[in-house]
C-alpha cells in the first residue's frame, strides 16, 4: 500500500537545523503516519466535494455535506488503525475541520478533473480506502459510495 521507513533519516539534523526559517517543519521517526493523516484529510475532502461539487468551505458549512466528508475521514482512520497505524490525533473528524479551516475556498484537485472532464485519482484515494478496508475487515459504506458516484460520473469523461 504505502511505502515504509522506520528508521530516522539520515538528515534529520539538518532539517532540525532549518527550522529557524519561516516554513514549518516537522520530522517523524514513523513515515506512515505523515502518509495517512495527509490522506484522511484527502479522503475527506476529495470525493466529497466531487460528489457535491462544493468547495471545502462550502462543504464545511453545511451540515448535511460535512456529515459525508467526517465519516470519510473517519473510516480512512479506522482503516488506518486497522492496518497498524499511529496517528497524532484520535478524532478524525475534529483533525479534518482543523485541516480544512485554512483551505476554505480551495476545490481538491480532484473537483477540478470533473469540472475539466477529466478522469480522477479516486481509486488512490477514496477507492483506496475501500480496497484496504476489505483487507482489514473495516467496513467503508461511506467511501464505496463516494468512490461509486465519482465513477459513474466518468463513464461519461471521453
């Protein structure tokens, strides 16, 4: 699924060493946990708002459509846990709102490919969550029916 490392970086020091400039830097000893709190929150973002063709900060505003993104996330975290994972957070929901707040008009790549007529990514992302889950015995009701609607759509994309 995704790659792993679980020894430091050799340039762990060096980037220690940056931190001084504006950007901010984190460094993790478990590379797979980087990897999956970036792709709960684009589970939760990405199919959702294809479905819905709403930009995060419309997603987040209303209620109804938030639902959709929170228990996306949420199964990608189970499906995380499942699969041995350690996360920074224990409420996926609550991490995904502080994630989205600062991309409020933003539409996840994969809006913009509909949107274009492109075919998306959603089998790496939100059909990602589903195949995983089978093999960890998750149940993901949320994302096969995301992944399903956004692939129905590009039966259509040429």
């Amino acid at each position: 699924f995704f790659f792993s490392s679980r020894r430091r970086h050799t340039r762990y020091g060096t980037v220690t060493g940056v931190q001084t400039c504006a950007l901010p830097i984190s460094a993790f000893d478990d590379i797979q946990q980087l990897i999956w709190e970036k792709f709960v929150c684009n589970v939760g973002l990405s199919g959702p708002c294809t479905t819905t063709g709403l930009t995060v900060g419309e997603m987040l505003d209303e209620p109804s459509y938030w639902g959709i993104s929170e228990a996306c996330a949420t199964e990608a975290y189970e499906v995380g846990v499942a699969s041995g994972v350690t996360f920074g957070f224990d409420d996926p929901a609550a991490y995904l709102r502080d994630f989205d707040e600062g991309l409020r008009p933003a539409k996840p790549s994969m809006l913009q490919d509909h949107e274009a007529g492109r075919r998306s990514e959603i089998d790496a992302i939100n059909g990602q969550v589903c195949d995983r889950g089978r093999d960890v015995g998750v149940a993901t009701p949320m994302n096969d029916v995301v992944a399903a609607i956004v692939r129905a759509r590009e039966t259509h994309f040429g």
